[in-house]
C-alpha cells in the first residue's frame, strides 16, 4: 500500500562552512537530506570519502521552505583545499622578525669549514 498523506514543509538549514558529517546531522535534524548537485553523479559520501570535507555551496538557500526529505545539493572540498572555481587565498610570507624566520648572519655557524 502506498502512504498518499502529504508530506510536510520543513525549513532548509544553513549548512555552508561546517565539516560534511556535521552538515549531514544538521539536514537531517531539519528533515531535508544532502546530495550531489549533479543528479547523474555519484552520491556525495563517495565524493566526500576519506577524509574531513567542508561544505561550500548549497542550493537551495538556507531558509527555503521545501517538502520533507527533498533534496539540498551541496558541493564541498577536502580540508585545506579551494573550490574548483575560486583561488586559493595567496599566502603571505612571515615577518622578517618571526621566530621561525631566515637567521641573522651575525649568527649563522658555518659547519663546512674545518
């Protein structure tokens, strides 16, 4: 027999930012469920799979009202890493006067020497 009871209107989450595991409870608590945002792709565990994975993207937008356990497509990066489309944040080199620095000359020991 197939239940025909409506399903109820739940509230989309914000999700972006958090690590994937954590962003999957949270859509679950809400009663919505995460996916590939590319239907014809693989289910987002086994893009997220091993590893820590951020969430970056999600559509729809948090507080979307959508029917109970509908889908919200999420895209994520591995810990560390930049979306696909977006540079990686140039880094800046440490101060000349850091700790972990070039030595000063005056105190560099030349081991080479006899």
């Amino acid at each position: 027999m197939v239940d025909r009871s409506p399903r109820r209107t739940v509230t989309v989450p914000d999700v972006v930012g958090l690590p994937l595991h954590v962003g999957r409870d949270v859509a679950s608590e809400a009663g919505v469920t995460l996916a590939n945002p590319d239907p014809d792709g693989p289910p987002i565990g086994a893009l997220a799979w091993p590893g820590l994975d951020y969430i970056v993207r999600q559509e729809p937008a948090p507080g979307t009202q959508l029917r109970e356990w509908d889908s919200v497509g999420i895209e994520v990066i591995k810990h560390g890493g930049a979306p696909d489309n977006e540079p990686a944040a140039p880094r800046t080199s440490p101060p000349k006067d850091a700790a972990h620095a070039t030595p000063d000359p005056e105190h560099h020991i030349d081991l080479t020497e006899g």
